[in-house]
C-alpha cells in the first residue's frame, strides 16, 4: 500500500526566510501580521509582505497560510475583520485561527459572499485533544485541524481513525510551552506582556532560586525560610526520579505536597508559591521537541502535515530544519529505513536539549532542561551565509567565528557537502587566517554552485564523512 506524502510546513517570519524553507523542501509556510498573531515581535510581515509571499508561494507550486491565532480582548474583536477583509482578498491558503467569536465572525462573511471563501485551520491555540472536538471543528467549517502538542502517537492514530475525512496536523519540532499548548500567564504577570497577544518574554527560562517555607499561623500564607544546608541536587534528582509519580501511577512522594517559593533572580525577595542545583533551577525550562524520529509512524499514521514551529528563529534554522524533515519524509514514504544522520544534523542547531514530547509516554524528568536557561549548540555551529560567486571565491557574510583549517560543512538545496577550509581572504584580496565573526565578509574557495549555501562549522569530534548528501 503506498503511502500519502504529508506536507512539511516551515515557519517564516521573514520573506527570506520563507525563500530558505521552499529552497530547501517545505511544501508551505506560515506568517502572519504582528496585530493578530502570536508572534507579534520579530515578524516582517504587514500587508505587503504577506502579499509578496503568496504571489512567490503560488509561483512555486507552494502554499502560504496566514497566522491569525490571538485570544483577542474586544478593542481587537471591533478592528479584526477591517484588518483581516485585505488579507482574506490575498488568496492565501489557508487562515490558522484559535478564537471561536473570531472563526465565527469570519465563517459568516464569508458565507454571505462579503470575502472569498479560504479555507480555515484550526490553531494548536484552541488545544485540540480528542476525536468529538475535531468533529464539532468539522461541523462548524474549520478544514484543518493542529493538534495538541499534549497528544501521544496512539492518541494521534485514534483521532485519525475516527475523524478520516478530516485535515490533521502535528508539530514535530520546536520550542516547547510549558502551559498547555501555549496558554500561559507568566510573561503577562511578570512584565505586563500577554503571551496570548503574542508579547511573550519566555518567563519560564528564567532563572529561579528554591526556598522551603513554613506557614504564617496567622494568615495561612506561605513564608519563605532558607533551604536546609548541605543540599544535594543530585541525590535529590535521583530520589525524585524513583519516588515521584510522573506520568504512570507510581506512589507520590511526601515531599511533593510541600509549599515551595520561588524567587526570579532579577526579582529578589518576590517569592512565588511552588530542586536546585550549582545553576539554579529551571523548574519550568522544557526542552525542545524533535520528533524525526517518529516522522515514518506520523506518515503511516495518515498525517496531512508536519509542522516545525519557530517563526522568531533564523534563516539557518528554518534552512537547516526543512532539509532535514524533507529527508525524513521521503525516505518514510518511499519505505526507506530511519537515517540516525538525521539526528545529528539538528544537533547543530541551538537547542535547550531535545525530547519528544508527549508523543511518547516518558517520566516527567525527560520533558524538562533542569541545568540551563537558554539554547546550546552541539554538533555544527552556523557560521556564515554565500553571498555571491567571484571566479571560484565565495563571497562569505560572516555571523560566527571559523577560520583555516575548519572543517566546514556547505549546506545547499542541491546537497550538502564538507570541506577542509585551506585558505581565506579580505575584500581586498588580502589573505586572512581567522574569520572572527559579525560584522564581516570574507572570501573562500568553493564551487560556483553553492551560491546562497550556508555554511557550518564542525565542532571537534563531529564526524566528517558525510559529503553529498
């Protein structure tokens, strides 16, 4: 039985970067406007930009959705459709929507004949987890439905076996929210920026201190005392890892039903009602989701688009991502056995260690990066964008350091390939040994073809005998 190839959707929040993820195999992109999606910062895309996009897309033979998924207040609710009307006029593809009032709203006018009908995804926003809410989704004109990241593979399978007629989509790589699927208060109480308004400032990355506490006899309320000495964190993880009940039905340990305070080490003496160890704690830090692991069950499963979330990450990110997920796709497709290169290749993006999530059932620990706040690259560092050919030089726009003698891998739609950098040059012919990062371009030897690669470099003990993928 031959399978049906899902779609691979790559983020854009910029018109170069959705240009990267169709070079290197995405099938569509989203964006969307800053005012009514959830990615209101870091997002090039107005009016005019959306339009470029689709006119690109459309040339292509692609697809490009418009991101409308905000949970709006009523001043957002009164401007929306005088917002949305020039873009529904766009043609895109397809509206990624969260807000039932606004889906409504949209449906109506288009059901008088006020807009031209475009079909209507529902966003991961609207935290979709079982087969009867796709079904309502279904009778109410929503074409495609996102998933809850909160849904292992047997609960994918099931709503696809239940709802057969029905779009379904799922996110397999990305950051991870620790609120369900998106729908956190942190960013708003910290610093009055609504992460349902799309101004979230990552609280949960934070860094948290731990202190016990004891109870006011008077009020009830929690009061912080200082952590006993001499505390563990290792033994401590290793405690919890046995004792607490993570997501089976283990005994809870007695600890857990303790009042703990965290305080912000930006905010000190705010204690907040809730282990630690040399870094702090990062108690709600969770890791990143990678699931090319599962892509072949996803595919077998039935699918209809795979979706990589990161439309504030870079170019190489976006690049990198694509070609690695379009890799996964077509060798499960064509019956192929799981490449573990794969894998490695998005070692070499910034991550805060990867898991995959709820697709399978693991202990809790596993979901959660307890030692660091923020991103770290393993396997290959990007280090600089082709800019254009000069009679065998490639003119380099240096984002990071690398120099003679690293090991550089190119990354090109046409495949990628790794050499041993030999030599290197200034703008002025002049030769160079070090690279040492943004602001600079530099010249390198290399082939006319790989105009517009992207280049890495090896980390040490990186394997080097992968050329033409």
């Amino acid at each position: 039985m031959s399978l049906k190839t899902p779609e691979l959707l790559l983020p854009a929040g910029s018109l170069d970067k959705m240009r990267a993820a169709f070079d290197f195999g995405a099938d569509a992109i989203y964006a969307g406007q800053p005012r009514y999606s959830l990615r209101a910062r870091n997002n090039e895309f107005k009016l005019e930009q959306i339009q470029t996009g689709i006119e690109e897309a459309h040339a292509r033979g692609k697809k490009f959705f418009v991101t409308s998924n905000l949970l709006p207040h009523n001043d957002k609710v009164r401007t929306y459709l005088r917002d949305i009307e020039p873009v529904i006029a766009l043609r895109p593809d397809g509206l990624i929507m969260a807000d039932p009032g606004l889906i409504m709203m949209v449906r109506e006018g288009m059901d008088k004949g006020n807009y031209q009908d475009v079909p209507i995804h529902l966003s991961v926003q609207a935290n979709t987890v079982n087969y009867a809410a796709v079904k309502f989704w279904q009778k109410v004109g929503v074409t495609r439905v996102i998933l809850s990241r909160e849904l292992s593979l047997e609960e994918i399978e099931k709503i696809r076996q239940e709802c057969p007629d029905m779009e379904l989509e799922v996110f397999v790589h990305g950051a991870l929210c620790i609120a369900y699927s998106g729908r956190c208060l942190l960013s708003g109480y910290f610093n009055r920026r609504d992460s349902n308004q799309g101004t979230c400032t990552n609280a949960c990355r934070w860094n948290y201190s731990t202190q016990a506490s004891t109870q006011d006899p008077n009020t009830g309320e929690a009061i912080a005392r200082t952590m006993e000495a001499g505390f563990n964190f290792s033994e401590a993880q290793r405690e919890a890892e046995s004792s607490f009940a993570a997501c089976g039905g283990s005994a809870r340990h007695p600890l857990a039903d303790q009042v703990y305070l965290l305080e912000e080490e930006g905010r000190p003496g705010q204690h907040l009602p809730i282990m630690e160890d040399e870094h702090g704690t990062y108690i709600m830090n969770s890791k990143d989701l990678r699931a090319v692991e599962h892509v072949e069950r996803l595919v077998q499963i039935g699918v209809d688009s795979l979706k990589v979330e990161g439309r504030t990450k870079s170019l190489y990110y976006v690049a990198r991502t694509a070609q690695t997920y379009r890799r996964a796709i077509d060798d499960a497709v064509a019956g192929r056995p799981f490449n573990p290169r794969l894998v490695t290749e998005l070692e070499g993006l910034a991550n805060r260690g990867y898991t995959s999530g709820f697709l399978e059932r693991r202990p809790s620990q596993d979901y959660q990066n307890y030692e660091t706040g923020h991103s770290e690259i393993g396997h290959s560092h990007f280090v600089g964008e082709v800019r254009a050919m000069h009679n065998g030089w490639a003119e380099v726009e240096v984002k990071n350091k690398f120099q003679v003698g690293d090991q550089i891998e190119v990354i090109h739609p046409s495949g990628n390939h790794i050499v041993t950098l030999a030599q290197m040059r200034n703008l002025e012919g002049e030769s160079i040994a070090v690279a040492p990062g943004s602001p600079l371009q530099v010249r390198i030897p290399l082939e006319a073809r790989y105009q517009g690669a992207l280049l890495a470099r090896l980390m040490p003990g990186a394997t080097s005998n992968e050329k033409g993928q």
